[in-house]
C-alpha cells in the first residue's frame, strides 16, 4: 500500500531492438465518491512476456481477488469535498497540470505548445483512457525516451504532472526531409552541418533541425510549413516529415451587415470576379504573401467594405489548408448631393453670403453592373443650381474590368468617358510683379477611350484617344479669344497671346495619347524607397482648315535612396534622398492650353503654379533629403529644386510668359515637416529672395 495519495503513470518510448513500448498495466480507477481511490498503474517496458498487445486495460473493484501479488494498490484514500463533481465515478477533476524536466531552448516545444491538443487540462474531467491518450500523444513526437505522469489530490481537485526524460540518440550521420515539395537541398545540408557538430542526437539537436528548417519556411511566406514528426534517430539517419500547406479548398464567404454569413452563401458578386483577383489555388501551397495580395487587390475592386482573408486546417485532413474569403458587399447603387453657399466678408468685415443661389454637385454610382465588377459612375456640378446651363460640368464613366476574359495576366480594362470640364487655366497669369489677371477658363469637352493594362502592382500602361472641344471662357462664361491684362489705368487690354488655336477661341481636337509607368517603390516604416520611371506620349491633330498638328513628350525618373537600413526595434522612418528630374518637349503646332507650365507645388516649390512662365521645353530637377524625427516616427525634409523653360518659352503661341512678364526659369530651397498625409514647408523664392510657409497634403514626387 502507499500512504502518500500519490497515483503514477509511467510511459517510455520506443526500444531499438524493435520490441516497442508495452502496456502491461494502466489505471484502474480514481473514485469520485468519498475520495476513495484504487488503482494499478504502470506503463512501460517488461520482462514479462505476457501480455503484449500494447492496449490498457481496466478492472473493477470486484476483480481485485485477480490481481497479480505484485500490483501496487493505492486505497483508503480520505475523504474531501471538491468544488466539483466528477459525473463519472471512474473520473476526477484536472485543476493543475505540469512539466517537469522538459528541455528548453530555441526551436524546442513549449510547454503550452507540447500540451496543446492533450486531454490534460485544467478544469477538465479525465479518465483512465484520457490520461493514457495523453502519455501515447507526448511519446509519439518521439522527442523523450520516458514520460511520466503523477496525479495528486489537490484542494479542488488533482494535479496532473507529466515528468519528462530527454532521449539521447546516437550522432547523426545523414539528415533527409520527407515530404518536402518547396524545400531545396541545401537546406538539409546546412541541417546536416549543425547536427554533426553534436556528439549525440537529443532533443536540442532535433529542435536545431527544426528551427533551420522552418525558418526558411517562414522567409518564403509559407506559414503552414512545419516539421510533424521525426524518426530514424536510432541509427543516426534522421528523417524529417514536414507538413507544407497545400491548399484543398478556396471559397468567397459572403457576409451580412452583422457579419454572419448570408444563407446559402449567395452573395450578388459573381465568384469568378473574386477568383481572378487572387493566387490561391488547389493543390499549390499556402503562402501569407499571397494572402496580402489578395486583401489588397479584392478590397481595389471597390466592392466590397470588408475583406479578410482566413486559412484554417482541413477538418477533414489536418495537413492541408482551407482557405476562406470573408466578404461584405457594399451598397451596389449610391447617390449623393451636396450643396454650398459662398461666403466673403461683408462691408463690416462679417461674414455674408456672396449669392443666395446655391452651388453644388449631385453623383451616382453603379457599382457592380450584373454582378461582373463593371461600374459606371455619374456626376453633374455647377455653381447656380438655379440656372445651371451657365456653367455645367458633368462626367459620365464606364469601367469595363478583364475586358480580354479571366485569364488575362495583364488585368486589362476599358474605360470610357463622356465629360464636360471647365478649369482655371495657368497659362494667361501675371508674374509676380503684374497687378492681378482676370482668369482665363477652359472648357473641355468631349468623349474619351482608354485600355489601361498592369504589368505589376504599380507600374502600368495606358493608350487613349480623346475627342474633345476646347473653348475659354472669361470670368462671366463669355468666350474669350485672347488673354487679358490690367493697364496702369485700371482699364482691360484684350491684346494678349490667342487662347486657341482658331481665331474664334474655339479648337476641337483629335489626341491619342500614351502613359507609361515604371514603379519599383514599397514602403519602409512609413516612407518611400525604390525608383519611378515615367514615359507620356501625345500626339494631336486639329479638325479645323488649319490643321495644327502637335507631338508632345515627357519623361520623369525619381531615384528614392536609402541610405541607412530601417532599425528593427524602432518604427523610425530610415534616412532617405531623393534625386528628381523631368524632361519634356514640344513639336508642332503649340497652343497656350497644350504648353508646359512652371512652377507650383509639383513643379517648383515656392511658386504657384504658372507663377515662372509656360514653355515647350522643361527642365525640372530636384533633391530632397529626409532624416527621421524621433519619438513622432515621421521625418524632417531639406529640398532644393530648380527649373527652366530652355530658352523656349518665346516659341508659345503668342509668348504668354514675356506678355505676362514672367521670368521663364527658378530655383528655390527650404525645409519641412512630414506629419502623417501633411506636409509643413518652409521654402526661399531664390528669384526674388521671399520667404513663404506652406501647408500642403500628399507626397511631392
């Protein structure tokens, strides 16, 4: 008999010479009731050539007359209240379980990972059979040469410890992985190379093997890609059996507003505009990279307000992966209006209204036509709702996604427009030391057609042709077929450069036009590192008795540099500079409206846009140095930027730059601030010395 309450199961792993782990006796019961308990444990290897069928067995109290003289019988034990019952009498209560002697160190399981999965837990009901399945589940990773589990009573229940024994092997000779599709060999020699430097095979050498291993799992995004289980240790030719993620299934889950999943889980979106946004596929592996494409390229559609994407073990094959789509749908029509009134100061300086009429803009959308991801959008806007023919601008746009079907690598899409645009023109403003201009508006009117293609995430290539009717307005809307300027005695001179080609201020133009874009850039810690490469082609011809024809071309690099690597314990933003030049010239016939400005907040900072001239040829360049700001993760910028029409402003139609005495070229530098999308700035107008704050959103480059 044994006085100390204390009942023991003992298990060992496998022998070399085949013989295998036995079960001779297993637990035969803990009593609930009355905190009696009797029982006959001992799992392990025996001399005994009995019984050897390696199962558990159980007998009752009535069976004890049949016990062998050498069973350890645990009995009379006192009784105890517990704060809960067992519904089995043949069952206890787990409240505490513990690991002693378990190895630690890099690469070997945790506790919470070893017992992961077992019966064992606090708060649960075990059995004989639970706490055995325990002790097979433990041997079988075939990391211990003995595991032990101890029960004692406790307060509230009994405390399982599982007493562990590191198994020693003999050295390693050769190392293979099984099962392996996406591992290359080199990896097991480096394997091979780590353990051979170790006398014996143990626990810390196979956990070595499993960290080299799954490291490179890990650096190609393959998150599934675990090692199970080994063997072979017994003669030193280990065998590593890896489980890698292949993918059994992949299914959109359409979700509600509540986000459950809508019954039937039919959602309006066709499946097939989800499967060609993403790489999953059945049969090839899981890869977390994927998975961020996906997010990113499924949410781009515009359809949907909630995108996750969730892989989980097969339930039917736990080696493998399924992978479910979450989707929630946006509302497939939207309409919006908004209305605003201008205010400027009244005669008192207070606040009033300039015109009782209001301006505004109304927009609809049509987001996923038939369920394909084709959208068309709408919007009227004007600045009297009341008389809106004065000034009515309107967009109405087609997007025709995968216009060459699903298996189309480039993505390619077909938008159409149909557009009326008036905007401000830069062109007919005074230089700085000109009395205000009155504006000079242009019209744009017309249909245009685009195939844009992507060649990656960024860098894409678009060709359009665009028919469209240009005209400019003055302020009053009345068509305007020359600049105008301010005399010294307040009255308008209308002698300024033609608006236009056509003397009526009227053009109407035929361009096809080309856009080509080269971009490398990703994001570190929040600033931006790589290349971009731009390349813009146009080529129009008038359709008029004149015939102006012009070719126009532009070409931009912007070189991000890192100069030092990002810290991996801070957020800090690494230092970056960034070297900027545009080049772009002009042939043929040059209107006013096609020329290219200078000066402006993308152009030459410090300057506002026009402020230096308008020109066929350009030259931009710039460089911007950006140094991290601690404790705000965001950094300061020092910038330098210059530009210059190359002595060919005077070949504009008309020479908008000398009329309005502009100076045709400048430079300017200056520091800043970045915070979040804002960007504080402080530039030095080098043409005239005068210093200027700005607040600005977005990147410059």
């Amino acid at each position: 008999r044994i006085a100390n309450r204390t009942m023991s199961i003992h298990a060992c792993a496998p022998v070399t010479n085949g013989v295998g782990k036995r079960v001779k006796d297993a637990v035969k019961r803990v009593g609930a009731a009355g905190g009696r308990a009797r029982t006959l444990a001992r799992v392990g290897d025996d001399d005994d050539d009995d019984e050897d069928d390696g199962s558990v067995t159980a007998r009752d109290d009535d069976d004890d007359d049949d016990d062998d003289d050498d069973d350890e019988e645990i009995e009379d034990l006192p009784s105890r209240s517990q704060s809960k019952k067992p519904k089995n009498k043949d069952s206890f209560i787990c409240e505490s379980v513990l690991a002693t002697n378990l190895p630690t160190g890099p690469g070997i399981p945790t506790k919470s990972e070893l017992f992961q999965g077992l019966n064992a837990r606090r708060g649960a009901e075990l059995s004989k059979k639970d706490l055995s399945d325990d002790l097979d589940q433990l041997l079988n990773t075939g990391l211990f040469a003995n595991v032990d589990a101890n029960v004692t009573p406790k307060k509230d229940g009994y405390a399982v410890e599982f007493v562990f024994r590191e198994k020693i092997w003999p050295k390693v000779q050769t190392f293979r992985v099984a099962g392996a599709t996406a591992l290359p060999k080199d990896v097991e020699t480096q394997v091979l190379q780590a353990a051979q430097k170790s006398q014996n095979c143990t626990v810390r050498v196979l956990a070595t093997a499993k960290n080299i291993v799954e490291s490179y799992y890990t650096s190609k995004g393959l998150t599934f890609g675990t090692i199970s289980h080994f063997d072979g240790m017994e003669n030193g030719e280990v065998i590593a059996h890896v489980v890698e993620g292949e993918i059994s299934r992949v299914q959109a889950v359409y979700l509600d507003d509540n986000m459950q999943v809508i019954a039937g889980n039919k959602g309006f979106t066709h499946p097939r505009v989800i499967q060609r946004e993403h790489n999953f596929q059945v049969g090839k592996l899981y890869n977390v990279e994927d998975a961020k494409t996906a997010l990113r390229d499924i949410f781009l559609l515009q359809l949907f307000d909630n995108v996750q994407v969730v892989p989980r073990p097969d339930e039917k094959d736990p080696t493998k992966v399924q992978v479910d789509i979450m989707l929630r749908e946006r509302p497939i029509r939207t309409a919006e209006t908004e209305l605003e009134w201008s205010i400027a100061p009244g005669e008192q300086g207070r606040p009033d209204l300039v015109s009782a009429r209001p301006g505004g803009s109304v927009f609809v959308e049509q987001r996923n036509l038939d369920g394909w991801g084709r959208q068309i959008f709408g919007s009227v806007s004007t600045a009297n709702f009341f008389q809106p023919q004065d000034d009515l601008g309107f967009k109405l746009e087609y997007v025709h996604p995968y216009c060459y079907g699903d298996g189309d690598k480039l993505k390619s899409s077909f938008k159409t427009a149909v557009f009326n645009t008036r905007k401000l023109s830069p062109t007919f403003t005074g230089g700085p030391l000109m009395e205000e201009v009155p504006g000079i508006w242009i019209d744009r009117a017309g249909v245009k057609a685009t195939l844009s293609q992507n060649f990656s995430r960024q860098s894409r290539s678009s060709s359009s042709v665009i028919l469209e009717e240009i005209t400019s307005r003055d302020d009053s809307g009345a068509i305007c077929a020359h600049g105008v300027k301010q005399l010294s005695n307040g009255l308008l001179a209308a002698d300024g450069p033609r608006t236009t080609h056509a003397d009526s201020g009227t053009d109407r133009m035929l361009v096809l036009q080309s856009n080509n874009i080269r971009d490398t850039t990703k994001f570190v810690n929040g600033t931006q590192v790589g290349s971009r490469d731009m390349l813009q082609f146009d080529q129009s011809i008038g359709l008029s008795a004149r015939l102006p024809t012009l070719n126009r071309l532009t070409a931009e690099m912007t070189r991000f540099v890192q100069l030092v690597s990002e810290s991996k314990q801070t957020m800090l933003p690494p230092p970056v500079l960034v070297a900027h030049v545009k080049l772009g010239h002009i042939l043929g016939n040059c209107s006013a409206y096609d020329a290219f400005t200078l000066g402006g907040p993308h152009s030459c900072r410090g300057y506002s846009v026009g402020e230096l001239g308008v020109s066929r040829s350009v030259l931009e360049s710039a460089v911007e140095l950006r140094l991290p700001v601690p404790y705000v993760n965001t950094h300061a910028f020092a910038f330098w930027e210059s530009c210059s029409d190359l002595d060919s402003s005077g070949r504009v139609l008309g020479n908008p730059t000398e009329y309005y005495r502009r100076a045709g070229k400048g430079a300017s530098c200056g520091v800043g601030l970045k915070l979040g999308p804002v960007r504080a700035e402080w530039c030095i107008d080098n043409n005239q010395g005068i210093g200027s704050t700005y607040i600005r959103f977005g990147e410059r480059f």
